[in-house]
C-alpha cells in the first residue's frame, strides 16, 4: 500500500512543478497506484473544498496571487549575485513568480535556504514578477533597543533612552554602522546575552539628531511604555501560522465584497457589500454585507499571540510608522482581506427597509475572497461620474448599491441624531527622509461615511446579538457629559452669540441643534472643537450603559480585531454562542473580562497620548524655521499661565505665556474661561480670532511659544509685565455679561 502524501506536499509539488498538475500527474509522483487514488482523490477534494485549490477539467490549480506580506525562501545568488526567492505558499496558476530579494545596506546577509518574511510589490518590464523587501528572518527575533550611540576606541556603547533601561550595550568596531557620537540608533543584540559585562549589540539603524523628525515617533513610542518588539514564542506562533481553509465555513468567495481603505493601508480587516432586497414584503430595502478577518482563528485563548495582543491592547498609528497589536504574518498578511486570496472571516447579512432601519441580521463564520482592494478616493471619483478601469467593472454590482444603502442609512441617521462633530483631520506628509514636507485636512468623502455607517450598522448587530443570546463582552461605552462640562460649553456658546437649551434631560439633538447655529460661521470649529471637549471619554466594560454619542442604546465593537482586542473578545463571544469552533471565549477570558476592560481602555488612552506628543513634535519642527513669522488662529483654550491658540494654517496649538500679555494683572475666571485685563478690562475668551507671531518652537517637546499681535483685529501692546499686583475687586459676573453681550452684537454685525 502506498503513503498519501501530505496536504502540504502535495501543495508544495503543484508550486513546484505547475505544468504537471492533473490527479495523474501528483499520483505518479508520489507512487500512488491502484486503490489507493481514492484516498488521494479525496484530500485533493479537501484541499478545493478548503479553498487552497482551484479544480481546472482535469488539473488542480491554485487561484490566488501572492500577497503583499508572504514568507519566502531565499535561493542560491545567481552569476550576476542577485539574490532571488521563493514563494513557500504559491499555489497559483502556471509557474511560480520570480521574487527578487531588494537587501539594504543595514541588513542581516541571507543565505541559500533561509526562510524570510517579507514585503511584496508587484514590478512590469522585468524578467521577474515582484521584489521583496525583508520584515525579518524566520527564526530570528532580535532584541531591539533604541538609544544614544556613544563613540569609543573599540567602537562605542548605546545609552538606551529607555527610564528604565540602566544597562549600556558594547557595540564592536565593525558593527556601528557608521555612528556618529551623539547620534540616535537602532540597534539589535547580536549572540546570546553573556553572564558577564555588557550584552553586545550592532548598529541597524542610525536616526541621526535625537531631536530630528525620523526620531520623533521612536521617542513617543519609548516614552508612553508601548510595546514594540514581539517575544519570540508570539512570534514563532505567528510564523507556523498557516492559511484557514473552508471546513465547516460557509463559503462566501462568491460574493463580491471589496475593501474600501486609504491608499497606504497595511492592513485590511474589513470587507463590504450591499445588494437589494428582492422580498416584495422590503419594497426599496438593501442586504448589506460587512466581512470581517476572523483574527480569532489565529490567536486563541492563552496562546502566546493573545498574551501579546492583550497587552498591547490595539494598534498605534504615527505618521512614519505603526505599532501593530499583532505580528506582520498576521497583520499584514493572513488576517489582511487581501484582494483575490480566500481568506477567513466572521461575516454579518443586515436587512435594511428603505428608511435604513434595521430589520434582521444573521451572522456567520466563513471563507470570503475580496473582489477588489480599493480607496476611498478611487470609489468616490467612480460614484461621481469618473471610474477607473478597474473601478468601471465594479459600479453596477457593487459601487451603485453600495451608495444606495449608503442613502437609506443616512436617512435612518437623520432620524436618530447622533452627534454630528465636523472637526477637520490633519495629514502629516512625510519625505523619505522623515521630514515634515506639508500639513493638510483630509477630504471628507461620502466613501468615508459610508464606511462608517456599514460599520457602526455591524457594531450595533454584534452588540444585539450577543445581547440576545446572553452571552458576556464587552461593550463600547459613551456616557452623556456632565453638568459642570456642559456649564462651560453654553458659556462658550454665549459668548459667541448662540444658545444651548438648558433644563432639560439632554440629547444628541440638542448639542447638534448647536452646532448647526454655529455653521457656516466664522464660529464653527471653536464650537465644533468645544463641543468635543465637553464629552466624556468613550471606554470598554462589560455592562451595558449605551453610546450617547452614537445616539444607541446598544453597541460594541466588532469590525477591528486585527488592530483592537476589544473587537477579538466580541469576536470569540460569537464564535461561543453559535457554536463555531473551540476558539471562542475560554473561562478565563469570562472571569477577567472586567480587568480587560479596563486595561484595555488604559491601552487606548495611552496610544492617543503618544499620537498627540508625536504629532505636536512634528509640528513643531515643521514649524521652526518660520520662527518669526506671523500666523492667523484662534483661541482655543484659557488657562491661569497664559493662551492657548489653534493655527489655522496647521491646526497647530501654541502658547502665549500670560505674562506676554502686557503689565496689567489678569485674572483667571476658570467657570467662564476668559483671562480679563485688571486695568483695561480687556477679556480674553475661547473662541476670538488672533493674529500671533512665533517666537519659539521646540521639536523635542513638541512646544510651540507665541506673541500676542492682535484680537478681533485690534492691535495689543503687548510686553512682559514689570509686576504683578492684587487684582482690583470688580465686578466679574457683570464683566462676564458685558463680554458675552459684546460677543453676540458682534456675531450679529457679521451675520
């Protein structure tokens, strides 16, 4: 009796030999004969049934492209010393791609043999069809440490900018990269750790300046505590980490969901689709799809990966870089919805009436294979009138009904109000160098609230459902703001010539109600950006207190888990009430979900701390060679030291010191948020228009120093004061009514 080979031979053998491929063909290779081709006829319809195959008449063939993060074996160097690479997991049609191997200078050499994780883009015009760019070697998970490089008679030491790093690495000769004294580097350990002296290190890596922009987000990354380097039990489990296949899925590759992400995206967990309702009982109604990478498959209860994942928490995103929850086998490539390549997913149906209500939904654990990897802006321009070739043979199945159902949803939307903030988002353009090259305010494209929408749909359905079935998660919580914060902001208003009602239990209505006074005026951003202050922050827990925000009584979320743990519990909480799989919520995840909750709230905050200090930082280089220059903005906060004022230009926050302001005593009324002149009475408040001159700018703290020109348009005399005397007893809450009088006879006038 013949041995049936493996699945995984008998996929590297089609990989390897793609012109012999037919079930005669793999059985003369493998000795197979008589009887004994049933057996093989049998895994062979396994592996098409698991999606690895694709049966062609009489051959098996593979559909699938590589994807843009694959593990690669390295090849011999050919004459010319190129070295090329071959795909492990190719299993599509006609003979596997040439992958050239693209090393940088700051590289591990790679040998014949050696198993690679790394990054593909596609080429045309060349004799092969990608080049590779190194992630790093299999096997091979160096500690990093981040550091000042010191230079010495054999070479030098790196002092870690770690606080709680005390230990200096010896780095030899031959190993510092081409450091310079003072520089800031990366560098990875080199040999295990020696029991005696320092451990050694060699130069990946160098930063320059520790004050420049390339450094910025490193030192972000140090200074909040953020993980950033994978142990090496995550990241062996990362690599064994093998494709999903179809089992006991539903198959959905029939289905033409696409991924609607930025142009840069890594990562792409999230898939869509709306088609309409042919029920005559849903006359005008939609079925939306919304596919979301089943990252639970992969990283399971107790399991290094989910230790890992837990204490990251989620993803943290800088303008030069990210800090993934997960490895990039996972993140980038076999959680990532990449287009083409069959791929695992925990999906949502929602029907929708006409009036984008909700009706039912049905979830279900599948194999999807997205239709099309697309932008937002690529979507956007196809919807309006102007499709490209690969978007013009998606509009009538997909794009039309997704912008279809897009419209019965905002009309649900209308109707439940939710708070309707327009901030603008900045981008941070970065050069190859890490230099800040501009500052811009993304687009607002009906493709980004679109997405949102299907989003916020499949979040709503995921919290219902478990809800339902009475099964623990954890939800995402937004509670209304507080009286004191809600005090402040119709001070705000007031003073800017608008009202907020007040006596009255609050809803989203009435801020939106607000914020629709306020638009269209010179007004809008401050009370936009007032408004967003006087929430509370949004946080994880497993009871269930509603999102006031979103104007929902119930919601969680679902559509994220490669870049949040929250949305891999609500996942494995799925997985357990339907019955799935074993890789749904374990005991321990039940008994610590309060504990997870709250740390991973903390995570969160955390992240959005070390975004802000990044971004600040880079501002404030850009920024520091226009010392001198004059900008226009607005008051966006009062404080007891000085003003702060937003850019316009930037969206940049500065300081202008209090004693800047002249030789008066100012006093600090924190209820009504204004600063007011002791001799001249003049009022300084939220909201009124500067004209301020930069004075300093400081990319390592990311802070910004102004001079105070003029307000509303009046010139101000401003100087350091001389002295600081007792404030005049006056009048304060009549100065307040007189500014805010003021404010409104002056909005009207505009008007």
């Amino acid at each position: 009796m013949s041995q049936i080979p493996s699945k995984t031979q008998i996929l590297d053998w089609i990989a390897a030999h793609p012109g012999e491929t037919s079930k005669r063909d793999i059985a003369k290779a493998f000795g197979i004969k008589g009887a004994d081709r049933i057996d093989l006829k049998r895994v062979l319809k396994e592996l098409e049934d698991e999606g690895h195959l694709e049966k062609r008449r009489k051959t098996y063939r593979d559909a699938d492209r590589l994807p843009p993060v694959s593990v690669l074996q390295v090849l011999a160097p050919n004459r010319d010393g190129d070295l090329f690479a071959r795909p492990l997991e190719w299993h599509g049609e006609g003979p596997e791609p040439r992958v050239l191997f693209i090393a940088r200078k700051s590289e591990p050499a790679l040998g014949e043999g050696d198993r690679i994780l790394a990054r593909l883009q596609e080429v045309r015009g060349e004799d092969h069809q990608y080049e590779a760019r190194l992630i790093r070697k299999i096997g091979a998970n160096p500690k990093r440490v981040l550091g000042i490089f010191r230079k010495g008679a054999e070479g030098g030491r790196i002092v870690p900018i770690d606080k709680g790093a005390d230990l200096e690495w010896m780095v030899a000769r031959d190993a510092t990269h081409g450091a310079k004294d003072g520089e800031l580097v990366e560098a990875e350990q080199i040999g295990p750790r020696a029991r005696m002296g320092l451990p050694r290190a060699r130069v990946v890596d160098r930063l320059g300046d520790p004050t420049a922009p390339r450094a910025v987000s490193l030192i972000a990354i140090h200074q909040h505590g953020i993980p950033d380097e994978f142990p090496d039990d995550a990241i062996f489990e990362a690599d064994r980490a093998k494709p999903a296949g179809l089992g006991s899925r539903e198959d959905l590759r029939h289905l033409p969901l696409v991924t609607i992400d930025p142009p840069d995206a890594r990562d792409r967990d999230d898939a869509v689709l709306a088609m309409p309702d042919d029920d005559p009982r849903n006359e005008g109604g939609h079925i939306l799809w919304v596919a979301i990478a089943d990252v639970a498959h992969y990283v399971t209860p107790g399991s290094a990966l989910d230790r890992e994942a837990r204490r990251r928490g989620n993803s943290t995103y800088f303008p030069d870089r990210v800090v993934p929850m997960l490895p990039d086998r996972l993140s980038g490539d076999l959680c990532s919805l990449h287009e083409g390549v069959p791929r695992a997913c925990i999906a949502v149906a929602m029907k929708i009436d006409a009036h984008g209500t909700k009706l039912s939904h049905r979830f279900t654990r599948g194999l999807m294979a997205s239709a099309g990897a697309l932008s937002y802006a690529e979507v956007q321009e196809a919807q309006d009138g102007r499709p490209s070739e690969k978007t013009a043979a998606l509009m009538g199945d997909v794009i039309t009904p997704l912008y279809a159902a897009y419209a019965a949803l905002t009309r649900a939307r209308a109707a439940r109000q939710p708070l309707d903030l327009d901030l603008p988002e900045r981008r941070i353009e970065l050069s190859e160098d890490g230099h800040v090259t501009s500052v811009k305010f993304r687009d607002r494209l009906d493709a980004h609230r679109l997405i949102e929408e299907f989003m916020v749909l499949a979040n709503v359905a995921a919290a219902e459902e478990l809800t339902r079935l009475r099964r623990p998660l954890i939800f995402r919580v937004h509670e209304e703001p507080s009286p004191e914060k809600l005090d402040a902001l119709r001070e705000v208003a007031a003073a800017s010539g608008f009202t907020l009602a007040k006596g009255q239990v609050l809803q989203t209505r009435h801020l939106n109600d607000l914020l629709d006074q306020a638009m269209g005026t010179e007004f809008s951003e401050l009370i936009n950006l007032s408004t967003l202050r006087s929430m509370t922050q949004a946080y994880y827990t497993p009871e269930h207190f509603g999102h006031f925000g979103l104007a929902l009584r119930s919601y969680a979320h679902f559509t994220s888990p490669i870049r949040r743990y929250a949305d891999l519990i609500v996942h494995r909480a799925l997985i357990t009430a339907h019955g799935w799989g074993k890789d749904g919520l374990s005991p321990d995840d039940i008994d610590t979900l309060e504990a997870t909750a709250q740390h991973i709230s903390e995570t969160e905050r955390r992240s959005m701390d070390a975004e802000r200090d990044t971004t600040d930082r880079y501002l404030a280089a850009y920024l520091s060679e226009r010392v001198g220059n004059e900008f226009t903005g607005r008051v966006s906060g009062i404080a007891r030291f000085g003003v702060f004022v937003k850019l316009d230009e930037t969206g940049a926050d500065g300081l202008i010191p209090i004693r800047e302001l002249g030789q008066e005593y100012f006093h600090h009324d924190r209820e009504a948020q204004t600063l007011m002149g002791a001799d001249t009475g003049l009022t300084i408040g939220i909201g009124q228009r500067v004209t301020v001159r930069l004075s300093e700018a400081v990319p390592v703290t990311g802070g910004l120093t102004l001079d105070l020109l003029s307000i509303e348009g009046k010139a101000i005399g401003a100087g350091p004061r001389k002295m600081r005397g007792k404030a005049p007893q006056r009048n304060l809450g009549r100065s307040r009514a007189k500014a805010a009088k003021v404010g409104r006879k002056t909005t009207r006038k505009r008007r």
